[in-house]
C-alpha cells in the first residue's frame, strides 16, 4: 500500500511540474510608448496649471501638459503557411499612467497628495488581410480614431475610442461600439439607471450602441473620407417601479467628411486636411477638448427625456507647410457649436439635481513653428487664440505666446522627430471676463489677473 501511495504522489508531482505555466521563449513581441515629463513653475505656484481656457483641454496648446505614460505592447502571431500567408494576427494592450492632481513620478505613491490614475485604454485582437484577402476584423478596446492636430491633442474627426468590434474590406469599414463609463460627477445623460435585480439605481453609461459606417477615397496626393454613425440607447430598464429613472429610449446619428491632401515641398511630409462633422440628438457628443460624439452635450428636453432636439456641428482645418530645410509651419483652426435639448440658451438641468450649460461655443486658430536652427537645436515657437462661449455669458478669451529652445538628439529636421529636451516659457493674456470669472485652470489657482505665466524644462517622447 505505501508503495502504491508513493509511486501515486510522485506520478502526481510529475503531472503538475509538466502542468506549470511555460518558459517564455517567443520572438514575436514588440514594444512602443508615448510619454512627456518635467519640472515647471509658474507664479511661485507649487504645481503650475494649463494657461488654456476652462472647457477646452489642449485646445490653445500644450506645452503646459503633465507628466503623462503609456506602454504599449503587441504579440505577433504567424500564419501556419507563413511563407505564402499574408494574415497579420496581433494582439495589443495599453498601459496608460496619469493624475490630474500633480506628480505621478519621484517621490509620490497612489495614496499620497497627486494620486496615479491607471488605465487600460486598449486590449484588442485584430487580423489583417485574412487569407491574402482585403478583408480584416478586430475585437476589444482600442484607440480607435484617425489623424489629430498634435499641436492641441485634438483628434477632430473619427474618435470612437472605446470597446467593441469592427470589420474591415478594402476602404471601407464597419464597426460597432459599446461605450461605457461609470462617473458620479458627469452630467453627461442619462448615466443612472435602474438594476433590474433588486431596483438599486446604479450609475453608469447605460447600453448605448453605436454603428459606425467608414469609407475613404483615395485620390493621387491624398483622400476624401466619409462617415456616417448612428446611436441607440435603450430603455432604462426592462422594469421599473421608480418613474424618475425609467428613462425611455432614444437614438442620433452624425455625419461627417474630411479631406486631405499632401503637399509637394522641398523636404517631404507636408499636407493640409478640413474636415465638418455633424452630430445629432444622443449623438451630439465633442467637449472639454475631446470630440467623442457618445458624450452627449448639454441637458434632455424634460418633458419628454429625450435629446430630440440637440446638435452639434464642428469644422476644422489644419496644415503642415515645410517650407525649406530650415523652416516649418505647423497652423490649425476649429469651431464647434452645441446645443443641448432644452429650451434654454443658457443653463439647465440634467436628469438629476445639477445645473449644466445647455449651449457653446469653440473657437481657437494658433500654430507651432519650428525654426531647425541646426539638426540637433530646433527652436520651437507658438501662438494661438481660443474663445469660449457658455450659454448667455459674454466670451472667455485667451492669447498664449510660447517658446521652447528643444534639444533633438537623434538630429532629424521633422517636426516629428523625437524625443525632444524643451526649455518652455508661456505667456498668456486673458480678457476681462475670463480674468473676473476664474476661467482657467491657472487663474482658479492663482485668482484673477489678466497675465499667465509657465516655465518648464519638459521632455516628450515615443516610439512606435
């Protein structure tokens, strides 16, 4: 019987050594990351704040942004006919690491003054040219969106970052997304409702569907490209004994078109693209910097609990002239209108207790030049013009100067090339009713005044 035993408990060890995790020995990995760090001061301040007008983000520029990292890295999978197979299979994830309270890096930890907000904003499969076909799929979370104007972080035409699954052939696309997100400070709509359990009312961005249709045209020097979305958002609940929250369904759509063209310069890269993008109802989305058309603006009309009547429309244009060896123009310009469903031109209430505006407008022109003083010293300088309009109130208003002296040291003249070591000085001029209402991140901490200040030592980087 102990032999028995014996010879049992050793088959048994044997099974389990075999059954452990694998020794990692595959090639087929890769590794990217976005990145900017530094120190700055501003006014005596300990931790200075964007000079930007309140409700616009990077809109004006962003020298002044925080630290900020992201990880990125991919498996790579091969086709079994790998000499004749031209299916790409990858599988990504995305670390991303911020605060909106101060330093995330040195001497700080997730509980102490400047808290590290981490996030997984991508996990997704996807295959490409399946078979030799044009046919693609992916599935997951992802930064599903196109091109942006860098100089503000402004991706203006196409975010649909969230979850979900597309499909892909040739030029045109077709995905579906599930945007959620819990927040119990949005006065984004209706983001309460009903467990369907125990009746508990829960927060969160409940059961929104978005189809999105894509196609692009490609032409000798550039693409015209087409997009259509359409919004459905469900009943609250299937049951619901608590009327306040049995919101009833409701749906938008958006449509929109964007052109770009590349330019024939002396040294290569230049473009110029526009673009107008309509948003309608639920799917009127595009705020605080961002243009997800999911984060619905303004208040419902209360009577019926809808957004029937909200809409949204936003035109942008940007260009990237290199203009010889020594010198490139990097300018933009957007304007966004949006209107709630309330009646109200000014403010409103949400589906809750807050008070929220119901109607705004964007504007901001600027652009970032780049003189290549030598390959290794570029001389960044911008200047930029941002006006905000809540409601009824008179216009928030702001000019901002900056220059940086940057160090490149992989000696490339692009105004792509990184990472970059910049010496930043910012200066910006706000106007009466901004100064008198606070209507910056830097004069609600400094009180009010007509003159901002930012200096930094700041690096960016990526590799990709």
């Amino acid at each position: 019987m102990r032999i028995l035993i014996l010879s049992f408990l050793l088959i048994s060890v044997c099974n389990l050594m075999r059954a452990q995790s694998p020794v990692i020995s595959n090639k087929y990995f890769s590794i990217g990351s976005y990145g900017r760090a530094g120190i700055a001061r501003g006014d005596d301040m300990l931790y200075p704040r964007s000079l930007n007008l309140n409700g616009m983000g990077s809109i004006g520029g962003r020298m002044e942004e925080s630290d900020y990292f992201e990880l990125a890295v991919a498996l790579h999978f091969t086709p079994t006919n790998a000499a004749s197979d031209t299916t790409q299979i990858n599988v990504q994830t995305r670390l991303a690491l911020y605060t909106t309270q101060g330093q995330i890096i040195g001497n700080v930890t997730s509980k102490s003054y400047g808290g590290i907000t981490a996030a997984l904003p991508e996990l997704f499969a996807e295959v490409r040219n399946i078979m030799g076909t044009p046919w693609s799929a992916w599935v997951g979370a992802r930064f599903f969106r196109g091109d942006d104007i860098h100089v503000i972080d402004h991706f203006y035409f196409d975010d649909h970052s969230s979850q979900g699954f597309g499909i892909q052939h040739k030029n045109t696309q077709f995905s579906i997304m599930f945007p959620a997100a819990v927040d119990t400070a949005s006065t984004l709509p209706p983001y309460f409702y009903n467990n369907v359990v125990n009746g508990t009312p829960v927060l969160g961005l409940r059961n929104r569907s978005v189809y999105i249709l894509e196609h692009s045209i490609p032409s000798e020097n550039g693409y015209i490209k087409i997009m259509g979305e359409y919004h459905r958002l469900a009943n609250a609940t299937e049951e619901d004994s608590i009327a306040s929250y049995n919101y009833p369904s409701d749906h938008g759509y958006v449509l929109g078109i964007k052109y770009k063209e590349n330019l024939n310069t002396q040294m290569p890269g230049s473009f110029y693209d526009a673009s107008v993008r309509y948003g309608k109802g639920i799917a009127n989305g595009g705020d605080g910097g961002g243009t997800k058309t999911f984060l619905t603006y303004g208040g419902p009309n209360l009577e019926t609990q809808k957004f029937r009547d909200a809409w949204s429309i936003a035109f942008t244009s940007s260009v990237l002239w290199n203009v010889s060896r020594n010198y490139s123009v990097n300018a933009y310009g957007i304007f966004t209108k949006s209107r709630g469903a309330s009646d109200s031109l000014n403010t409103t209430s949400d589906y809750g207790t807050r008070t929220l505006f119901n109607r705004k407008t964007d504007f901001a022109i600027g652009a970032r030049n780049t003189w290549y003083i030598k390959d290794w010293l570029h001389l960044l300088h911008e200047l930029h013009f941002a006006s905000r309009t809540d409601g009824t109130q008179d216009p928030a208003q702001m000019i901002k100067f900056s220059i940086a002296p940057t160090i490149v040291p992989n000696g490339k003249r692009d105004v792509w090339s990184r990472p970059h070591f910049r010496l930043v000085y910012s200066v910006a001029h706000y106007n009466k009713f901004a100064a008198d209402n606070l209507y910056s991140p830097y004069l609600a901490q400094t009180g009010s005044r007509r003159w901002g200040h930012y200096f930094g030592v700041k690096t960016e980087w990526w590799l990709w």
